[in-house]
C-alpha cells in the first residue's frame, strides 16, 4: 500500500472518531479536522452557519472556465445513534478487523465525505486543471431533515449563486458486484393527524371520542398501505421505489394523568411516514388525506412536506458522462430510486441533477444498523473511481 493511501485510511479513521452522532453532534472538531485536512492539498476552505450551532464546510476550487456551470460534491457530517450494546466494538473507535472498518459512519456518509476531498486533492496535487469549478460541501443536519443544512443552502440562494450544473451526493452499498446509483427519491411526507372529541367515566358508552377518529384514520391508512404491499408482492419487475409505502410510527392521547385509565381523553394523534414514489402523481396521496380528514373528522399538519420530487434525467450530458467513466472503470451500476431521502431532493426542486453514488459493492447494507462497516480496500477503489469520473465530468 502507497503512503497516499495509508493517509486517507488514516484520515478516514480520524473522521468517524469524531462522534457527530446526534442529538449533539460534534460539529465544531469535525469542521476543524476537515479544515486541516484541506490545507494538505493547498485547498480554499472555509465555514459559515446559516442557523446557529450548525456550520457548513465549503471547499472551492475555481475552474478555467468559471462562468460555465460548476459541479457540487455533497456530503453530511452529522450520523446517527448508535446502541453499544449491539457493537463488537465501540462505534466511534474505528476499529478494523479482517480489513473492515467498524464505525458509525463508515457507509452513511463519512466515507464519500472523505473521497470527495481526497479524490479532489489529488486531481489537483497533480496539476490536474478543472474546466468547471468545484463546490465540495460537508453539511450539517441531513439526518434530522436536513433543514439546517442543504435546505439552508438552497433557500439562501447561496446555491444558485454557485451555478451548479450538477451535483453528487449519497447512495447506499450493494451486496452484489454491481454498484447502485440513484437518479431520484421517494419524496417524505411527515403527517401529523390530530383529533378532538367528547370525553366521560371509561365505563360508558361515550360516542365520538378522539381515540375513535384516530383508529378510524389508523384503518384507512393501513388499507392504503396494505394495496402497495399487495402492488409490490404480486409484479416481481417491481421494487420498494416503484410504490408508495406508509408506516404509522406514532399514537397519542392526552389525558390528565397517565394514572387516569377511566378517563377517556379529549384529543388524539396519530403521525404517520410516507414515501412518495416519483414514478407516480402526488395527488393521490393528497386526495386520501383529504378523505381520511373529512370522513373520519379530523385534522392534519405537515411535519415535512416535499411538494416538488424531480428526477435526474438519464440521458443528460451528466449522466451520460458519469455513465461513461464508470464503463471505462469496468464497473457496472444499477440506475435506481432512492426508498429514502437525501439531501439530493433539495436540489433536484431547484432543476439541478443530482447523481446519488457511494462507490461501495460487495458491501451489505448497514446504514443506521448495528456493526456498521466497510471493507478498506472499497474505500480505497472509491478515491480512484471518484478521480476518473469527477475529471471527466469537469471537461464536458
């Protein structure tokens, strides 16, 4: 193994020891590490906030041609928990066993954070010269919504000021030879239904009580769920992005006291997931909301609404390019939705392609899982692949 290798490894394992795991990330070490990071390729960084506590990296790189459209390399700081008591080891030491690199972080997304600079790094410690500028953006928040960092940056206009042509962003792992990249997601809407209704003594029968709207809204949203599963199971062609999935994933009752069993309450809510499939209209989602609260008499809010849900066009200059260098690289991938969401739907609204691409197959899927991992020797071919297609997609 070469020395440049053993120091991105070794800057790798610096990254995921820094514990940005919420709900207090540590965000202040990890933009201090990034910083001297980038100094080691004589690279122009620089941190703001745009919402207190929750600083933005920013690499620069100016292109030969500045007033084309530039390229944007994206990826969040922030991780998730995780439980130590399902780890072989701890999720912050960055331990390596067997060539695998155990830690939070290691495939969501620490990973292509580290491959984006590295890759970037050497293209320019070889005297490599960029046609298009270069953004390389490590954002806070992405876990939690991404609502203090890439939404930020694009309601700012900060975004639109960079004149971003195109952008890179996550994927996930494949457990197969191939390499998974996403074009699109599922856009997330977070509803929260709230219902009012008559209360008394548990021992009568009191009609039209909160808890009764909230169950018939539970039914009605299970049926809908119950039609995708159904859609999904019996077209073996289909897959998870190709239909609507909606979980229920909270129920509440007010009542004076928790002791207070016979009491039945005056309001109920009920908050559901659901992921909305870009290959169909979002009217339809609309509509069963709008059903459900007329029929069942209740109310609802968004607690995160995405109203637009472009895709990334396949045949685009972009793409195309992209999927050039990787044939050239040898390597075969498998053009997908994402089932969740990044911050890639951010700027997807704003008519920017986006290519969600983690350069890691052979690979199980750990993200937000226990004895998260990846293979050393992945990483490394990913700093490698990440040179050939981000140098190519600069010349076009």
């Amino acid at each position: 193994m070469n020395s440049k290798d053993e120091r991105v490894l070794n800057k790798f394992k610096q990254y995921l020891q820094i514990q940005t795991v919420h709900p207090n990330p540590n965000y202040e070490e990890a933009i201090k590490f990034l910083e001297n990071y980038s100094k080691e390729f004589l690279l122009n960084f620089e941190s703001f906030e745009l919402v207190k506590d929750n600083p933005i990296g920013h690499i620069f790189i100016e292109g030969t041609e500045p007033n084309i459209p530039s390229i944007l390399l994206n990826s969040h700081i922030d991780v998730v928990p995780a439980d130590t008591n399902n780890w072989k080891f701890d999720p912050f030491s960055a331990k390596e066993e067997d060539n695998k690199i155990y830690a939070r972080g290691t495939q969501d997304m620490k990973c292509v954070g580290i491959q984006h600079l590295e890759s970037i790094g050497r293209l320019v410690e070889s005297g490599f010269k960029f046609k298009r500028s270069i953004h390389i953006t490590f954002v806070p928040g992405e876990e939690v919504g991404g609502h203090v960092g890439m939404e930020m940056l694009v309601k700012s206009g900060i975004i639109k000021k960079w004149n971003i042509g195109v952008a890179f962003d996550e994927g996930l792992a494949n457990p197969s030879e191939k390499f998974t990249v996403f074009y699109g997601e599922k856009a997330p809407w977070w509803i929260l239904f709230t219902a009012e209704g008559n209360v008394g003594h548990g021992s009568q029968f009191i009609e039209n009580t909160a808890i009764q709207k909230i169950y018939s809204v539970m039914t009605k949203l299970t049926e809908f769920r119950n039609k995708q599963l159904e859609i999904l199971k019996k077209d073996p062609n289909k897959t998870i992005s190709d239909v609507h999935t909606l979980n229920i994933t909270q129920i509440k009752a007010a009542t004076p006291s928790e002791k207070s069993i016979n009491v039945i309450p005056s309001k109920a809510t009920l908050a559901c997931d659901i992921r909305i499939t870009p290959k169909k209209s979002m009217e339809e989602i609309q509509k069963l909301i709008d059903e459900i609260c007329e029929s069942c008499n209740v109310q609802y809010q968004f607690l995160q609404h995405t109203p637009i849900n472009n895709l990334t066009d396949l045949e685009s200059q972009w793409f195309k390019t992209f999927e050039s260098s990787c044939k050239e690289l040898g390597i075969e991938i498998e053009p997908q939705i994402f089932p969740a969401a990044t911050d890639s739907r951010y700027l997807r609204q704003l008519g920017i392609p986006a290519i969600g691409f983690s350069p890691m197959n052979n690979t199980p899927i750990l993200l937000h899982g226990n004895n998260e991992f990846l293979d050393r020797d992945i990483f490394l071919k990913g700093v490698h692949y990440f040179m050939k297609i981000f140098s190519d997609i600069s010349k076009i």
